[in-house]
C-alpha cells in the first residue's frame, strides 16, 4: 500500500535515527532529523563504543532498503570467536556453519555513513540543536539552548524518538498514567582501547576473528577495523577487588595487564594513557510499554528496549524493529495508529527475549568460556546439532544466523537448557559424550 506524505520528525541521528530516516523518506515522506550532538562527520570519535557486529537481522533490514552491498564493503567477516585464555594456545571456536560470520564494524564509520545516505535521499539534519520537550496529542516539539532558555517550537505530523536509553521522547511519555518504566544497571563497567596496526597497516591478531580475553569477573574483547587496528573492550566491576576503582595510577595499569593480557599488553597503543582518558561507562537493560503514542509519537531501538551489549544485538533489534515497523506500513497503509499498534505488540516481547539472551550472554561470555563443564556441554550440542541439524539449532544460532523471533530462541534455548543439563548428569559423561547412548538420550527427550 502507497502512504500520503507526511511531514515527519525523528529524534536522534544515530544508526537506528539515520537508518530509520532512510526507509520513511523512500516512502516519499518529508523528514527532518534532530540530534543535540554535533554533526559526527566533523569530530573525532570519543572512545565509548564497542564494535558493532552486524548479523543476519541487521543485513536484512539494510538489503530491504537497498543498502547492504554499500556497507558491506565497511564491514570484517568474523567467522569465529579466538580464546586467549592463560597458560594455554590461542584455540578457536567458529560461530556457524560454513560461512556464517558475524561482521565488525565501526560504529563512528558506520553512522558517518547512514547519515550520508539518507541526506542524499533528501533528509534534513537538524545538529546541535537539542529537544527539551514534546507536546504528544499534538506532535510539536520544542529545542533551545538550556531548558529555561528561549524555545523553537516545530509541528509535525509524526515524531519518531530514536534518541536512545535515556530519550528524552520517552521522557515525556513515562509521565502518563499506566506507562511502565524500568531499568536496570549491571555492576560491570567498560572501557575502550585500540591496538594499533603493524608498521605495514596489517592486524597485529587475527583479522577474521572476535577476540576474547575471559578472566570470570571480568573479560577484554577487540574486533577488528579496515586500518588494521582493532577497537578493544575492556568489560570489569565497578567496584571490587579487580575493578575500576581500583586501578589508579599507570603503575597499577600496568601491572594489571601484565597479569591479566600478557600477549597483547605491548600492542595495546598508549595503554595508561587511554586508560585514564576515556570514561569509564555504564551499561543498563531499560523496558517500558507502551512504545507508542496515539498515531502521533512511536519509541524505536534503545528508547524503547536499550539492552547489555554481550549479544550484540542491540543494533541488529533496532535495525529489525524498523524492519518490521515497515511491514506494518506494507500492511496497514495511512493507518498510523494500527501501524504503531502492531508494530509495538510484535517486537515488545522480543525486545524482552533479546534484552534477557544478552543479561545471560554475559555470565557464559565472562566466566563459562573457561570452563571446562561448559566447553564439553558446548562440545555435546555442537555433536549432536552436525547429526541432526534440523531437530537442534544452538540459541547462538537462532539469535545470530536467523530472522525467527528472538522470544522463539529464548523459549527453544531453554528447553535444550533443560535437556543439557540432564545429559551432562550422566556418570563419566566426559568419556561417552559422542556415543549413541548420549544421542538417542538426547532424541527421546526431545
């Protein structure tokens, strides 16, 4: 179905703003874009982003809008995840099938990108300019220079927030009557690194490759980027005994990585100083409903369902909610009001899914991947997944490799959870677990 024009706001230039933009104004509607940062193509990156991994979610909404090949070509296959785990060889473990990758991306290149896209299609952007307030029924919204300062006020016909965890958009619709609202910090913090490339531009690790470092409390990831450099993350308590609080001086840095990253602290580029420049941030799972007002205001990627980043998902959901967002529209025409309806009662719950996947993701990415128990668990499914692709596909797989529900690979997830658990109960399980008797277990169960 065809839609009339409208005359649309989004609030936040971000991926999923920018993205967002792009879809609306190939629908032929007039869009202007507002964000109260500069415009990033002018600034240097500020070192608070973790890699993107762009997955089969993602790709599928870039390819409906026509623009995948185009970000492809920014974008390092990552075909399997690279364990560096003390006193032991670098091993390796591939993520999918043959072929199957999860692709780094930076996150500055990425959205200097979509902006470029969307203002060739016709986009206005709006930088610098902040949003103190939104008047819902009416879709107006007002920016100035402070909030008790001089205000411009707009009218539009729409007002999309995609102005993230702490949207302002939302902001406002958390004041009515019967809106739920919660969020949740973890006590892990994060801090972003670069490992330079060699003299020759080459990566100094392997380049096809997610690179994890796990130590239990605490763990460092780098993925890699087209200059040969790689964007590291340092994920550790806040507070504790190994923490945040507790690293003070470049000594104690120092010593740190020694300790802990003794084969990539010589690579890590000014590792004390970036240390203490970069901030140290906070990561939040936040949930609200409804994500939509009338057929005037809808929420879309983190002002909605901000979630942990140990799935990396965040902007594949968000990339999919505007998937979907679109289907609606396919469907329903100038029915705004049926459109935000069903597109807030299709993605809430897996917004829920994925938001509670990535929580759990971080326990198995920091502690379980060094744990024996665990690798043999892993070691069993993968078994018994190459014998009988079509009655086992891992969660990893369901959430990364495919576009069903994220609340189906939460639900599937947790019944071969309860399925594993039994068969890791089987005495001497360690010497039987590729024989026939694990198997046909495994089959009667399921």
């Amino acid at each position: 179905m065809t839609q009339t024009p409208k005359n649309i706001a989004i609030i936040g230039s971000g991926l999923v703003g920018s993205l967002l933009a792009i879809y609306l104004r190939k629908l032929g509607h007039a869009i202007t874009v507002f964000d109260r940062r500069p415009d990033i193509r002018n600034i240097e990156f500020s070192g608070r982003s973790i890699n993107l991994a762009m997955s089969n979610r993602g790709w599928n909404a870039l390819r409906e809008v026509g623009i995948e090949s185009e970000i492809k070509k920014i974008a390092i296959p990552l075909y399997k995840r690279a364990m560096h785990v003390i006193g032991q060889e670098e091993y390796y473990q591939k993520y999918g099938k043959d072929g199957e990758a999860i692709w780094s991306i930076s996150r500055g290149v990425l959205n200097r990108k979509m902006i470029n896209l969307a203002e060739e299609l016709g986009v206005k952007f709006r930088f610098e300019e902040k949003v103190w307030d939104v008047d819902l029924p009416e879709a107006k919204l007002f920016t100035g220079e402070t909030e008790k300062g001089e205000w411009q006020e707009y009218q539009y016909e729409i007002i999309f927030g995609c102005d993230g965890a702490f949207s302002r958009v939302r902001h406002k619709m958390q004041r009515r009557s019967r809106f739920d609202y919660s969020q949740d910090f973890i006590d892990v913090g994060y801090k972003e690194l670069t490992i330079p490339p060699n003299a020759d531009g080459t990566h100094k690790l392997e380049k096809n490759s997610f690179h994890i470092w796990p130590r239990g409390e605490f763990m460092f990831i780098a993925m890699p980027n087209l200059d040969g450099s790689f964007t590291c993350t340092l994920f550790m308590p806040f507070e504790g005994d190994v923490s945040f609080e507790n690293i003070k001086t470049e000594e104690e840095a120092k010593t740190f990585f020694k300790t802990y990253f003794p084969n990539v602290r010589k690579d890590i580029e000014n590792l004390t100083k970036d240390f203490f420049k970069n901030p140290t941030s906070a990561m939040v799972t936040m949930k609200c409903y409804p994500w939509t007002y009338w057929d005037k205001i809808a929420l879309v990627g983190d002002s909605a369902h901000a979630i942990v980043p140990f799935y990396g998902q965040g902007m594949n959901a968000g990339f999919e909610d505007i998937f979907v967002l679109n289907e609606m529209i396919k469907r329903y025409g100038d029915d705004w009001e049926t459109i935000f309806q069903e597109y807030q009662k299709s993605r809430k719950p897996n917004a829920d899914a994925i938001a509670e996947l990535s929580y759990r993701n971080f326990v198995e990415m920091s502690s379980k991947t060094a744990d024996p128990k665990f690798l043999l668990q892993k070691k069993i499914e993968k078994h018994f997944a190459a014998k009988h692709p079509e009655k086992w596909i891992p969660a990893y797989s369901r959430v990364t490799f495919s576009e069903r529900p994220y609340s189906e690979a939460l639900a599937v997830g947790d019944r071969q959870e309860k399925i594993m658990q039994e068969v890791m109960k089987i005495p001497s399980i360690e010497l039987k677990w590729d024989s026939s008797e694990v198997e046909k277990m495994i089959l009667d169960m399921l």
